[in-house]
C-alpha cells in the first residue's frame, strides 16, 4: 500500500488558527470534570498537574488561576510561544518544556498527569505508546493518576449516530476559521488511520484574495480499549481504574450518545509493583 505524505506539524506551527478552530470546548467545566476524576480515583486534593502534548495549554491555565502548579511538554516552539503568550496575558504561571512526550524527563513531581483531545494518538506505535506511558509515571508521585483522551472507537466505525461534524465553523473577536476534519482510510494492520484537516481563515488576503487554506494531513493510532490496555500493562508503571465516554465521572463508556470521547484514568503503581507483567 503505498504510504500518505503524513504531517502535521504545519497545523501546530499556526496555532491560533488552530486555537480558534478547537476553541468549542468547555474548557472550565472539563478542569472541573478532571478534578472530580481526581477525587474519584484517590486523589482529591490535586496539587500539580503535568499536560502531555499540551498545545496552547488551555487546561493548565485554568488549573494554575486556581492555585495548582503546571507543567507542559510540548514538541511544537511555535505553540509552546503561543501557550507562553497566553499565560502572559491572563497572568499565570505555566512552567513549559520543549520535548517529546515519548523521551522527556523533568525533576517535577505532580499528582496529575493528562493527556486530552486524542494527542496521545501521536503516539503510533505500541513502543511509542510505552515510552510515553513510562516518562509520565516517573513524574508521578505514588498513587497518582494519569487520565487520557481518545476518540470514541465509534468513530472508527461510523457505528450509530456520528458523536462529531466534519465540518465546522468557530470565530474569535477578529476572524472566523472554517473547519473541515475527516478521518479516513483506516488501516487495521497498523491500527491507525489517516487524518486530514483543513482551516480556511475567513478574511480576505493580499489583494483581497481568499488566504490560502491551511491543509493537514497525518497517521495517527485508532487506539481502542484493548489495544491501550495492552501498553498499559507492557508499560509496568500504571493500571486502569476507570473508562468514562466524557471527561464527567457520571458519564459511562459505552454506546449512547452522550459518551462521545473515550477517557482512561490510570493510576501509577507502587515501584516493582509491575515487573514481570
Ligand atoms: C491536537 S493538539 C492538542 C493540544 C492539547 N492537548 C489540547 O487538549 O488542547 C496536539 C499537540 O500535540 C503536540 N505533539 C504532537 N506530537 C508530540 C510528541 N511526540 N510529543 C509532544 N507533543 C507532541 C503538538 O505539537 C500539539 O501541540
């Protein structure tokens, strides 16, 4: 099968359109849901928290206003300045690190790890998948968790009412960006799919000409339960404790509508606890 061009490192170098055409999310009432997880899960009192692939950071703003220390890993220079900028503006205090979720290592300790909006799926292989797994749990103090968010595996299926729109439309006070995201030609050897997104900033250009569209595409893993469950447990530091369909403790993992994401939340075992797994 001959191979997609895969990048998406274009879309991450222009992160406010990007911003803006993710900017759908509740991000106060999902910080609420990951501090009720928390407490779910053993942990109510969440002091620090370290974002995986955090992008602009959103969470970890809402979390430091309140009081909690930050720390975010990041690949892209370009939306750790975007994250930094927006820290500077709301004047919080977000700690960020340029690296790859799969090979960091910092002195910070935290309660609370997460990895949200499908970043994880970065991660394309089960070795990538591990590693990352492991760089998280050593920042993790004993009997911390790590939540993460993936697509509903319905998705993969188109199996019962679609959970998310192809196409959309989402502004700011000065722009508006067309969206269109689609995932297609799934691959079941590998287990991953090829996702493609295009963002058309909705102003006109030099000359008045429409801006060219901004247009991505990358493999990503279709990580569903078994396969996570798998690197979870080949990764030695971490077992399962909960699947929610929302980041809300009241919304179960299945097939209804109103579960339209898929959330692990992993709790971080004892030292040794793993070996031999
Ligand atoms: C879809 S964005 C999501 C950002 C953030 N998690 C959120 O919920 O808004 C994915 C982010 O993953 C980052 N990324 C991709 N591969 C990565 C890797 N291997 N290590 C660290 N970050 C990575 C990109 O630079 C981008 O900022």
């Amino acid at each position: 099968m001959a191979r997609e061009r895969s990048d998406s490192s274009e879309l991450y170098r222009a992160p406010r359109l990007y911003d803006i055409a993710f900017g759908f999310r509740d991000i106060e009432a999902e910080c609420r849901g990951l501090l009720r997880l928390a407490a779910r899960h053993g942990v109510p009192r969440v002091r620090s928290v370290l974002e995986l692939a955090c992008g602009p950071a959103h969470h970890l703003r809402t979390f430091a206003a309140r009081g909690i220390r930050c720390h975010g890993i990041d690949l892209s220079a370009d939306m750790l300045a975007y994250a930094r900028r927006l820290c500077r503006r709301d004047r919080v205090a977000v700690t960020f690190q340029r690296a790859d979720m799969r090979h960091f290592s910092t002195r910070r300790r935290c309660d609370l790890a997460i990895c949200l909006f499908d970043s994880y799926a970065h991660c394309v292989t089960d070795e990538d998948a591990v590693a990352a797994l492991r760089c998280a749990g050593r920042t993790l103090r004993p009997g911390g968790l790590m939540v993460v968010e993936f697509t509903h595996p319905a998705e993969y299926f188109r199996r019962g009412s679609a959970r998310t729109v192809e196409r959309w439309t989402q502004r700011d006070a000065r722009l508006a960006v067309r969206a269109t995201f689609r995932l297609t030609r799934p691959d079941p050897i590998d287990e991953t799919i090829l996702a493609s997104l295009t963002l058309r900033p909705m102003i006109a250009g030099r000359n008045g000409a429409a801006p060219r569209p901004l247009k991505m595409r990358w493999r990503q893993r279709m990580w569903l339960r078994g396969s996570f469950a798998n690197v979870v447990a080949a990764s030695g530091c971490f077992e399962i404790v909960g699947w929610y369909g929302d980041l809300d403790r009241l919304v179960p993992l299945d097939m209804r509508a109103q579960a339209w994401r898929m959330l692990a939340v992993l709790r971080k075992l004892p030292r040794g606890a793993g070996k031999g797994r």
